[in-house]
C-alpha cells in the first residue's frame, strides 16, 4: 500500500461533551437517551442521516422477542420502551396483544412471544423526535476518523461531515457503531468474526397490492453443525467481513442485483399493484468486529449468575434461554472511558448472533449510557451504584 502524507494543520473545536455516543442505532439511541436521563451532556454521532441502524435503514423491521418463548418478560427498561416507541403510531405485523394488555394470562402469552414488526420510516422518525425531546444533540452526516488517548482515556474525537474536519472533547465515549470503530481506532484490542457475514438483499415491495417486507437472503449464520434450525440459503458463496469500503461497496451492489433479480422473476416488472417501494441504504452485516472485553459472553452462560450483571437479554432463536449481560462484557483493559453496546459487546461467536438484535442493543445500550454518565474509568465503577441506577430505571437484573 502507498501513503502521502498529510500536512499538520490546525482543527476547529466542535464542542466538549460529557458522553459521546458513536453510532445511531438501537443501542446508541438507547445509551443516548440513558446517559440524558442521567444528566450527562450528550452528543449522539451518525454517519448516515437517519436512526436505528440495521432496524431502519437496514430493514430488520422485526422488534425480536423481549421474553423467553415462555411466558416470562426478560429484557425491561429502555428495551420495552423503545418496542412500544416503534409501534406508537400503528404496526406492520405480530402484535403482541397479549403482552400489552394487562389481564392477558400466560395461557395467552404462551402463545406469542413479546415482539413485533414495525415500520422502518416511522420508528426512525419517532426515535429522533424521542431524542430531541430529551435533549439529545444529534450529528448527521457525521463519522469518527481518529482518536486521540492519553493514560488509557480518550479525550479527544476527530470527526469529518459536509463542515470538513473537527474535533470533539469528550469523558467518556459509547462504542455504539457496531463494528467497535472507536476501539480500533484507538488502539484497543479487537477480535473478528470468524466466519464473515453472507450476502442479503432485504427489500420491501407490493405484491398484488399489499405492501410487504422480502427477506431475501437469510440473515444469520448457524452457530454449529448441531443447529436445529436450516441453514440459509445463500444468494452467494462469498463471506463479507464488514470492515472493508471496498469490499462493502461491492456487497451492496451484489444486494441490489439480488433485488431486482427477485422483483422482476417470471417477467414482471413495475406495474400497478407491483413496485418496490424500499430498499436497505446500508450494508446488511451482522457480526463485524468487537472488543477484547474483561469478560466475554458465551451461549453456555445461559441462566449463569453474574453478580455484575447490568440486565437481562433472550435467546430470539429459541425459547428458554436466559442470559446475564456481566458489565465486564461491555469494555476492556485498555482504554478506561470507552464502553461498548449492542452488537459489539465481547462475546463469543457463537454468542453474537444472540446478542446482536434490537432487545439486546436496547439492554446494552442502556447500560453503557448510564456508565457513561457515572464515570470516565468504568473498571473503578462501583457496579452497585450502576446496578443501583438501572434498576431504578426498571431493569432487570438477574433471572
């Protein structure tokens, strides 16, 4: 690879805040409106020009169980806050009836999981609107380039937008990009996914009239050749690991190909009644990069006490599991006030496809928000004083 160099030249100052918030996903909107609600000055950072991530402008528009596929509420807090959020002003499908009225039995409850599909575009409206009313700043257009450590703190984030290049002040800073950008970019360590992410091509269209989401391309990977569920069926052979521009160019040219491919099988093309109305504006990877945590969550940890637990999440896949989300997994030993949340929390590989959707963004994001606000060394947080505060706030903390 051939470098230039670049000339020193002096950086405007765009503001000094108590918490940055890195990311405008799930989970940075959920440690957004957590490190507000804890009177920490907030910036929340966001490359693209809307909120939710892969939720929105990814279109996974499904709000995945908050229970355990046994009649039992797991994930409480910000997490149920923000399924009711996404369906405030009406739902695409799987209302959770029985879940929201409260003389429903676990008879009825049984029979559902506590989740529901939601409208891409209104929920990221919504969540801005949420964020604002808050006291939130947002920042658009907007992605981290660099940052600069001293005694294991990140003190100062460089950014470029349409304005050109800045920099931030900051105490303590929420990972939430979903690919632990902040991490490597200071030099922590990080670990890959192993196995990359597959091709998929999510687009919503009309069918016959009816306006419907096609999940082309399935979208999680087998944790091991014991998996009960079928493995997917691949649009293609090629990995992604997410962490590439090229590469990730490349992969969303190969997503719109795939779309037009579907709509247009058998002949047909844009008529009445049959159109596509939305595509995905972001690449559809799941599992990237994280941080090497003090702790690293694995699927054998299910129903495991952690006494620094900082709530609960559920397995999506399948009823029954439970799992403690220890503190320890959301940061690392080489940088004191940086903390992770959402799908790049330390886990295993196995793990990240459970910890990777909305409710567990929505529990991690919270958490970090709140340590964020408490603290700029997260290891010589009093975790009660935390534990303290989230449960005040509603969480769950242990099964």
């Amino acid at each position: 690879m051939k470098f230039i160099e670049e000339k020193a030249k002096q950086i405007p100052l765009y503001g000094e805040y108590d918490v940055v918030v890195v990311g405008g996903g799930i989970a940075g909107i959920a440690a957004a409106l957590a490190a507000t609600r804890h009177g920490a000055k907030t910036l929340l950072v966001e490359k693209q020009f809307a909120l939710g991530g892969l939720a929105t402008l990814g279109l996974v528009t499904i709000y995945l169980p908050i229970c355990d596929g046994c009649g039992r509420q797991v994930s409480f807090g910000i997490a149920e806050e923000l399924l009711k959020l996404s369906i405030a002003k009406g739902w695409e499908g799987r209302y959770p009836e029985a879940w929201l009225r409260e003389d429903s039995t676990l008879e009825e409850k049984l029979k559902q999981r506590y989740m529901v599909e939601f409208n891409a575009q209104m929920f990221m409206i919504l969540a801005e609107q949420q964020l604002l009313r808050e006291n939130v700043e947002i920042l658009y257009g907007t992605s981290v380039c660099a940052a600069e450590t001293e005694d294991k703190k990140v003190h100062t984030l460089f950014i470029e937008n349409k304005s050109g290049r800045s920099a931030i002040r900051v105490k303590s800073v929420v990972d939430a990009s979903g690919d632990a950008d902040v991490f490597a970019l200071a030099g922590a360590k990080t670990v890959n996914f192993s196995k990359g992410n597959i091709l998929a091509a999510w687009y919503y269209g009309t069918e016959d009239g009816k306006y419907m989401i096609h999940p082309i391309g399935c979208c999680d990977v087998p944790d091991n050749e014991k998996d009960e569920r079928k493995g997917p069926e691949l649009l293609s052979n090629r990995r992604f690991t997410g962490l590439d521009g090229k590469e990730l160019s490349e992969m969303v040219e190969m997503s719109h190909a795939q779309v037009l491919n579907h709509f247009t099988a058998g002949g047909k093309g844009i008529c009445e009644g049959h159109m596509i109305t939305t595509i995905a504006t972001i690449p559809q990877v799941r599992m990237t990069r994280r941080p090497e945590g003090k702790f690293t969550l694995d699927v054998t940890d299910d129903h495991k006490y952690f006494e620094d637990s900082v709530g609960l999440i559920s397995n999506w896949k399948k009823p029954g599991p439970i799992y403690e989300v220890p503190f320890g997994s959301l940061y690392g030993q080489d940088l004191k006030n940086v903390i992770a949340a959402g799908r790049c929390i330390s886990n295993t590989d196995n793990m990240w496809d459970v910890t990777r959707v909305i409710p567990c963004c929505s529990v991690t994001g919270q958490a970090a928000g709140t340590a964020a606000a408490m603290s700029d060394d997260f290891d010589a947080l009093d975790v009660k004083k935390l534990q303290n505060a989230l449960e005040k706030d509603g969480v769950v903390l242990h099964i």
